[in-house]
C-alpha cells in the first residue's frame, strides 16, 4: 500500500511498500507462473510417458512384428480363449501390424514434399517479387486464409469434387496414356488413394511453407541480390543461386516442419485415402492408409476386443507416431538455431 | 562545370563517360545534367559531402538502378564509345564489363573458392580447371591469394572484415572485367585493411580502369589519378587530382576542401 | 570473356529469356494456388450457404438431418472453455518465461513449446481419450475435449504472448518499479497492457485453430444430438466439424446439405476471427507501436 505525503516543500513522497510485502507478491507471482510454465514444458513428456505405458502391454505382445509385418487383425472375438505372446493376451489369431501404415504415412509425406516444395519455392519468389505492392497485403491475406481451412473442410471438397475428379477424368487419362511407367498404370480405382491424400496434403502444406519462405526472403537484405546482379547475373539466378541459398537453413527447418504436418495429418487425409488395410498400394491410385488415419478409423472396431490388446496397439500406433513427429520437431528446430549463425544473421 | 585538361603528356583514350546524364528518383533530381569522362587506366575518385550524389551517380554506370523501382535515368553513358542505355543492350552484359564493389562487404553465404567463381560460373563456365586458375588470379589480383590458398573451402563468412572486401574484390575480378566502380570500399574497415586495399587499387589501375566514390579527400589524394566534386547533385568540378587540392577553380570546391561543409 | 556488346550479347539474351520465363511460371504457380483456394473457397459457400436457413441455427440434429444448434453451441462452448485453460497457463508461462527464468531455461522451455506445436492432433486426442475417457473413468465430456483444444492451441498464445512481453521496453518497468510497484502490479499495468494486442492476436489466432479441430476431439468430447449439458465429465458434446465429417459419408442428400451448412458456417468463423485478428495487427501497426 503506498501513500502519499506532502513533505515541508511541498512535494509528495510516496511511502512504497515494504520490503516484505514486495517479497510475498514476488514469490507467489514467480510460483504461479511457474506453474503455469511446468505444465507448458511438461505435457509432452506426460504424454508421452502415459501414453508408452499405456502401450506398453502391446508392445511386448506385439514386438518386432509391429514395424515389420503389413497385416492388422485384431483376431476372433467369438471364440474362446486368447492368444498370449510374451506375457500378455489378446484375441486368437489377432496380430498388429503397421508396416502398411507407417508406409503410407511415409510415402504419402515423401510425394507431398515431391510436389510441393518446387510448388511453394515459386510461389513464395513470385509473392516476394512479381505482386505489386498494392496488391501485397492481399496475398498474404489469401496465403493465411488458406492456413486456416480446416482439415475437415479440405477433406470435403477432396471427397465431394477431386475424388470424382480422379476417378472419372484423371485416372483413366493417365492409366491409358502414362500407363507405361512404373506405378501410373493398372487399375484406376475409386478415386480415393494415394493421388488424392498427396493432393490435398499438398494444398494443406503449401501455404505454410510459403509463409516461411516469404517471411526469410524479406528479413535477409538486400545486399546479396545487388552483389548477384552486379556480377552480371540475371535476377532468376540471383535468386536461386544467391539469396535462397542463403537463407537455406530456414527453409529445410520449414520444410522439415511442413513434412512433420503431413505425416501427422489425420481427417483430410482419412476422407480420401480409402483406408486400406493390409494391402500396399500398387499405384498411385490404390487406395492407402496412414498412421494417424488409421487410428480413428479403427477404434469402433478396436474397442470391440475384449482383450483391449487392439487398443492398446492403437496406443503403439500413436507413440509411434509421436516420436517421429517429436524427432522431425526437434532436428528442424535445431537446425533453424545454428543456422542463424552460419549464414551471417544474429547473434551467436 | 568545370574541367580541367589533363596536364599529363600522355592523352589517354577516353575509357568510360556520361553526357547529360540526369538521375530521377520518383519526383526527386538526383543528379543534374553530369558530365564526366574517365580516361582509361586511370583512378576517378568522386568527392563530395553526404547526399550530394555521388553513389548515386556511380550506380548508374552499370545500371544498378533498373532494380530500384521509381528510378529514373535521362541521358547517356557510354562506355568505349558505345551508350549502355541505349535500347536493345541487356544489363547484364553492361555489367560484364564494368563490375561493383560495395560499400559493405557482401559476400556469399558460400566457401571462398565458391564465392570468386560465382560470375564465371553463372555465365556458364563449368570446367574445375578453369575455374581454380580463374580464382587463383582474381585471389592473387585482390592481394589475397597468400592469405587463403589453403582454406579455399572454407566459409566466406570466417574471414575478417578486410579480407572480405578483399575476396569481393576479387569475385569482382574473376569476371574479368574492363572498369571497376567502387563505392566507398573502405568506410566501413579499419585503417590497416584501408591502407591494404588502397594499395590494391594501385595495382588495380594498371589493368581495369577505377571510379572510385569516397568520403576522405586525404583518401582521394593518396590513390586517384583524377578527382570530381559533386554538391546537390551537381558535377561542380573535375581535375587532376595534383591540382584540384591545391589550386581548385570553384569557389564550393574550395569551401568543401578547406573544409567550411562536409 | 568477351569484349564487346555484340559478342556476349546472343547469350546473355538466352539466359534474360530463360530467367524471365522462370519468373512467369513462378507468377502461373501463384495463379494457380490461390486459384484453388478460390475454387474450395466457392464450392463450400455456394453449397452451404443455400442449406443454411435460419431454422438450422435453432434446431439440434436429429439423426439423418435437422439443424445444427447443438454442434454451435457445442463448438462454442469446447473453444470457450479450452481459452480459458489457454489464457491462464498460456500467459503464466510466457510471464515466467519473460521474468523470471534464468538464460538457460527460457532456450529450453521455448524449445518445448516450439516442440508442443508440431504434436499432431491426434495424439493428443488419442491421450486424453485413454487417460480421462478410459482409465479415468469420465466418458467422452467437455473437460476432455476442453483439454484437447487447449493442449492444442497452447502453443499459440505462448508464443504470442512471449513475443509481445519481450518486447515491453524496459524503461517502462523500471519506471514502475521505481515509483515503488511490486513485481505483480508491474506485470498487471505495465506489461500486460503493453503486451495485450499481441496476445489478442495470439489468442484469435489460437481461436481459430481450435475452431477447425476435429481429430482431437472425435475420442474426447464423442459426439453428442443434444445441446450441451454443462456437467464437465459423463456428457458428450457435439461440434460443427463433426457434423462435416460424418454427414458427408451418409447416403442420404439431407446429411449432405448439412454437412455443406456446417463447413460454410466454419469458414465464416474462421475467416471472421482471421479479420479481427488482422485488423487487430493494422490499429497495432498505426498506433504507431
């Protein structure tokens, strides 16, 4: 409590708090704030901990299998009896396998990075350099906006218009004229598959990474570019052999980070991929499965095992997707702190 | 303006020269009505207080300024009798031939070897061979050569402050080409790196033709052969440099050397 | 090198060529991304917004159709709740992140929430579900799809915040300190409001996100025909991007339109909470901060 006195000359002393008032207020604010900051730097680990041992009953039943072995059964729950491996029981007959999964999600964020890397380069230097100024704060309107879709939103236009789309027009187009080189030709399918998750996945990635690349071209000065065209370069070359190599750093963690949003990608991915299950896809058409998809679409069924060994293989499923994701976190933020330093930006 | 002939006996041909160039940046005269020719192997430095122009100026002799928006060039250069604004001449060929070197050292992200042969490169020069006896002479032209011949492929960046502009220097050489413009290459290096590259453009002048703008008319004195006074905008005074610190015609030539405005 | 115009000009004119053709294909990729954002943008409006009459904000779903009263309030209720949770711990760990972490740990724990970001949904969803809804015993309620939004959105308005708290100039709280204020009355009428449009940003930015969160949600909050009871725990909730997914898949032609309904009036919550965010940043911008 502070109050105020008029002193003989007339000017006003504040008599401030006293030292131990301002200690109380000190340490309550530092302990509730930190608090606050425990459980921000803590949840991961609690996720990650619960969900492990949640886990952890499949995968001892389930062992190496799990990564090597494409068939997901979660066995016969009408018979009698159960299965035991290593101490713990599920279903007869039930085995959890996540090759064709994890492979789907892989390959899936493999040929989204394919298509859309190029894709966003261009269209971040053409954001940078082509658009007028006026038009400038509308574009980077449109590129937020387009952030901001729901997944779920991606997902319908995908089933309702480019599902259709494929199947109609662009499946037998390519399997009667490309049908010659490996994986474009056979049979055209339904539409949903791999052509359609890596499309969608694409349009969901491009506009972060084309926030990155416009954001790391306008910080980085203009001093490269002039150096480029003083020697004679064309402003293309300058460019793509002077200025994005110099920020290249920040764009391999954003890449990094656009593929760790690709593989963790679960509803727009689950409307179009056409959930297979035990079955590679022999096409880019087949229909494919990722982890994250698979393990909302197989929960009803899951929870159907009285065993509870099939839940608890979802769990493995998403540890296991957990910890690539955490890794691919990691190594790009990483990478984007030494950077830094080695591209001539920032302190040490 | 005036000019002073050169008092030297030996004329040489007339390397690089504007006629009525005007410089426009929006609404805003740049520079009026600049008349100047550099005489080939020769060191043309350019004087002048803050903003009078003379960076301004130098851009415009390899047409830097078709990448500032809002940029405007009126009249001529020519260089070796030939207008490089006329229509139909490509920039970057201009730029082949008369190369920039920055006030702040700005080298690539790049090793050293990386960063000489990024202009041969560019213009299409692929063969290692060629291209480690192009960086060596540039190395060696730029006085850097015995400094980094073991480091060759380590990063630009390591390097000091002098010994990048040193390396910009010889990226600049390694294209090979036949002027050279330099924009207060020194002001931002130490006195012992200054002194270095002063030197340098000594030797430079034997072979490429200099026009160099700076700050110090004590610089101007040690190394140019000529020297132009700019004020406002204005190309007030060219002479040899011998004469234009000693007995200068224009009276704001005068005011600016004994130093009334600066 | 060549020494005169004529001789490197044929070419340099290829390379200006080629260079002016990559800089238009760039310009024919922009075209074309923005163009489909167009397209998505018309196909889900020009569905939706016919399908939402009025009355669909006023009624609950019912089985195959009806309205979608219960999914707004649903999804109102979730993001509301999940805020909350955000702004306490959200803003708690940026001021103690700001304030009083030593150098080392404002690295780590910045990492860690950077880090939190790229968790993808599901996972978090997949948590909460075995740990409240299975082990815990509370079904699918609002805490749990509260929690899963909030986890979700964490990162956002940490970040937000840290930024815009960092940057309070520091002569501003010396001078409060300096006229005898405590620590916690500097960060309520110092650092705060100084602080407050940023984290505004952060926290509709965060809106919005959690706005358009399904995956999250599917194992936490279930799904629910009626309006929400606001018991926290054993009553399962229904949201807007439920009625997307699930509607689309049924074969009948009123589902769709109100799976149409639903997205349309998503994007219009989005897209509105994305306005006021930037128009947040513009006043920001011309108060002159």
């Amino acid at each position: 409590m502070a109050t105020l006195e008029m002193s003989a000359g007339g000017v006003a002393k504040a008599t401030s708090p006293s030292a131990l008032q301002r200690k109380i207020s000190q340490t309550l604010l530092r302990a509730l704030t930190g608090v606050a900051a425990l459980f921000s730097f803590a949840i991961i680990f609690i996720m990650l901990f619960f969900l492990l041992v949640y886990a952890y009953p499949a995968i001892r039943f389930n062992g190496w299998g799990f990564f090597t072995s494409p068939i997901w059964n979660i066995g016969n729950q009408y018979g009698s009896g159960v299965a035991t491996r290593n101490g713990f029981s599920g279903a007869p007959g039930a085995e959890f396998g996540a090759l064709v999964f994890i492979f789907g999600s892989v390959l899936s964020a493999l040929l989204t990075m394919l298509v859309s890397v190029p894709l966003a380069l261009m269209v971040g230097l053409a954001l940078v350099y082509r658009i007028p100024r006026q038009l400038r704060p509308i574009a980077n309107a449109l590129v937020e906006l387009m952030a901001g879709i729901p997944s779920v939103v991606y997902g319908l236009w995908g089933l309702v218009v480019l599902v259709p789309w494929i199947s109609n027009a662009l499946a037998p187009w390519v399997t009667s004229h490309l049908g010659f080189i490996p994986f474009l030709g056979g049979p055209t399918g339904s539409g949903t598959g791999l052509i359609a998750s890596v499309f969608i996945l694409s349009l969901m990635v491009i506009p972060i990474m084309v926030a990155t690349t416009r954001d790391v071209i306008l910080a980085q000065s203009n001093a490269i570019f002039e150096a480029s065209m003083a020697l004679g370069s064309t402003s293309w070359q300058a460019m793509t052999r002077a200025v994005l190599p110099s920020v290249r750093s920040g764009i391999v963690a954003s890449i990094m980070l656009a593929f760790g949003r690709a593989i963790g990608e679960t509803m727009a991915v689950l409307m179009v991929c056409g959930s297979a299950i035990n079955a590679f896809p022999s096409n880019i058409f087949s229909p494919v499965n990722t982890i994250a998809a698979v393990i909302v679409s197989q929960l009803e069924s899951a929870l159907t095992d009285a065993t509870g060994m099939a839940q608890r293989s979802l769990a493995e499923l998403a540890c296991t997707l957990f910890i690539i994701t955490l890794l691919i976190n990691v190594i790009a933020r990483a990478m984007m702190r030494g950077a830094d330093r080695r591209e001539g930006r920032g302190h040490a | 303006m005036i000019v002073t002939p050169q008092e030297s006996a030996i004329s040489t041909a007339t390397k690089i020269e504007t006629k009525n160039l005007e410089i426009f940046y929006g609404k805003f005269h740049a520079i009026k009505n600049a008349n100047l020719a550099v005489g080939e192997n020769s060191v043309m430095a350019l004087i002048g207080p803050s903003g009078c122009g003379k960076s301004t100026f130098l851009r415009a002799l390899n047409r830097m300024h078709d990448l500032t928006p809002g940029a405007r060039v009126e009249g001529q250069v020519l260089l070796d009798g030939t207008n490089i604004y006329a229509s139909g001449i490509d920039p970057v060929t201009v730029r082949h031939r008369i190369g920039m070197v920055f006030q702040r050292p700005n080298p690539f992200p790049k090793t050293i070897f990386e960063n000489v042969v990024y202009g041969p490169k560019i213009h299409g020069l692929h063969n290692r061979k060629k291209l480690l006896e192009i960086c060596e002479r540039s190395l060696r032209g730029a006085a850097l050569w015995d400094e980094v011949k073991d480091r060759l492929d380590r990063s630009a960046l390591d390097l000091s402050g002098g010994q990048q502009q040193r390396l910009c220097i010889a990226r600049c050489l390694a294209v090979d080409p036949e002027v050279i413009l330099m924009d207060e290459p020194a002001s931002a290096l130490d006195p012992i790196a200054t002194s270095k590259i002063e030197d340098l453009i000594d030797e430079l002048k034997k072979l490429y033709t200099v026009v160099i703008v700076t700050h110090s008319m004590q610089q101007a004195a040690r190394i140019s052969d000529f020297t132009a006074f700019f004020l406002m905008g204005e190309l007030i005074e060219t002479a040899p440099t011998k004469s234009i610190f000693t007995t200068p015609r224009d009276k704001r030539t005068e005011d600016y050397i004994t130093g009334r405005y600066g | 090198m060549t020494n005169t115009f004529a001789e490197t000009a044929g070419k340099t004119a290829l390379k200006t060529r080629i260079s002016q053709a990559w800089w238009s294909l760039s310009v024919a990729c922009l075209v074309a991304v923005i163009g489909l954002l167009f397209a998505i943008f018309a196909f889900v409006l020009a569905r939706g917004l016919p399908a939402l009459k009025p009355s669909l904000l006023f009624t609950p779903t019912q089985g195959i159709a009806g309205g979608l009263s219960n999914a707004i309030v649903g999804t109102l209720v979730l993001v509301v709740i999940g805020l909350l949770i955000v702004i306490v711990v959200g803003i708690g760990t940026a001021i103690w992140t700001v304030e009083f972490a030593p150098p080392g740990m404002k690295r780590v724990i910045r990492f860690m929430v950077d880090v939190l970001a790229g968790v993808p949904s599901i996972v978090v969803g997949y948590f909460l579900y075995v740990a409240l809804v299975e082990e815990a015993g509370w079904g699918f309620s609002l805490i749990a799809g509260a929690l899963a939004l909030a986890i979700f959105m964490l990162p956002y308005v940490v970040r937000a915040a840290d930024v815009s708290l960092t940057n309070v100039p520091r002569a501003l709280k010396e001078g409060a300190v300096a006229l005898g204020a405590r620590p916690a009355m500097v960060v309520s009428s110092i650092d705060l409001p100084y602080a407050l449009p940023g984290i505004l940003t952060g926290i509709l930015v965060a809106t919005g996100i959690g706005l358009g969160e399904t995956a999250p949600l599917i194992y936490t909050a279930g799904w629910s025909n009626y309006m929400p009871t606001l018991a926290p725990t054993h009553s399962p909730v229904g949201y807007l991007t439920y009625v997307v997914w699930t509607y689309i898949s049924q074969p009948f032609e009123q589902s769709h339109q109100l799976a149409y309904a639903a997205a349309a009036l998503l994007m219009i919550f989005i897209f509105l909470t994305n306005l006021v965010a930037r128009s947040f940043v513009e006043y920001r911008l011309n108060r002159g901060r």
